[in-house]
C-alpha cells in the first residue's frame, strides 16, 4: 500500500470541492466555537432541502447495547451498515492480525486514509501528516504545533515512527462505548482536521509532496 503525506490528499480534496462547485469563504471566529462551525460548514456542502433535513435528523446509531465496547470487527460491520458508507462517502476494510484494526477511506477528503483501532476502553482514529524529513525547521515547527494545536478540536499531534520513519500524525480517540454516531463524528472531524492542519502549516514543508 502506497504511503502519501496528507498534501497529495489536501490537493485531491480542494479539487473535488471545486468540481461540486463550492467556494472557500475565510473566518474568524473564537476557538471555542470550531466545532460548532465545522459541523455547519458540513451541512452547508449540501443543497439548502438536503441540509435542512440533515440538521433536523438524529445522527444515526445508538451506544453499544447496556455500554458494551466495541471490537474491531463489530465495529467494522456497524460501519459497513452506516449511511455514510452504503452512499459511498467512505470505504470501510478490516485488516486482520493479532491485533485488528480497520482502514477507512474517506472519499470527500480527496480518498484520505484513517487508522481506526479498538485498543481496550478507548478507540484510537489516526491519519499520517507527512515524514518528519520534510520540514524545513522541525524544532521552530513544533513549538508551532504546540501554540496552535487547539485550532484543531477533538484531535492531537504527534510523531510516530512508521516502517522506520518518524512522521508527523494527527489522532483522535474516544471511548470504545461511544455511540455509531460518535465514531463517525471523530473520523469526519480528523479528516477535516487533517486537511486544515496541511493548509496552516504547508508553508513549513520542503516541497509539496
């Protein structure tokens, strides 16, 4: 499986919204009401009726039965049975091994690719940024993340090291108990973090990946 920075996925989505015919609009408000925003822009990438009906609905999916925890494969078959991914908006794969793991492909973010993994009490969701190699200043550029990370709810930055390669991640986590709903919130919200994360700190990069 071809690994690729967040960049080429950042690009794949700009193009996409393009060709549905949104605009960007830039603005500013306090961080505290981020979430509150993304969650409108979402409604608003879809026809005026369309989005009113969303905003009314109740997000699908309940809590697991009496607060059982999810597994990966329970939680793999409830994703597959989701409306975000019988309308084909994401792709869901289970990848078996001693410890298994699912790999989403969230197709509105340009086919960007999330690591989901039931670990336990808790449900991690990640997504590699690009390799730590290719900043131009990786001390200036991590005090950066470490004044800006807030910009970005519900997620978290960090450095892993992948096939022998330390790259920069962005993950979120939540409760294995935690509803459908819930989970598909944390992935959407990771997918929309990942590619504003790669907007705002493009600029640090050696080159476009």
């Amino acid at each position: 499986m071809e690994r690729r920075s967040s960049a080429f996925y950042q690009r794949r989505h700009r193009d996409r919204l393009r060709e549905q015919g949104l605009v960007k609009k830039e603005l500013w408000v306090l961080p505290e009401y981020a979430d509150e925003l993304a969650a409108v822009e979402r409604r608003m990438r879809q026809p005026r009726e369309a989005a009113s009906v969303a905003a009314m609905r109740t997000e699908e999916g309940g809590a697991m039965p009496d607060k059982t925890l999810w597994t990966a494969t329970a939680l793999c078959d409830a994703l597959a049975a989701s409306d975000r991914v019988r309308l084909g908006a994401i792709s869901v794969e289970l990848i078996e091994g001693a410890e298994p793991g699912l790999y989403l492909t969230m197709h509105d973010y340009g086919d960007l690719p999330l690591y989901m993994a039931v670990v336990g009490r808790q449900i991690v969701v990640e997504a590699m940024l690009w390799p730590v190699s290719q900043v131009r200043d990786p001390v200036g550029f991590n005090e950066e993340l470490l004044r800006t990370h807030k910009l970005f709810p519900l997620s978290t930055l960090g450095i892993e090291t992948i096939d022998g390669e330390a790259v920069y991640i962005m993950f979120g986590a939540l409760s294995s108990a935690s509803s459908l709903a819930d989970v598909l919130f944390e992935a959407e919200t990771l997918a929309d973090n990942v590619i504003r994360a790669t907007e705002a700190y493009e600029w640090h990069l050696r080159e476009a990946a």
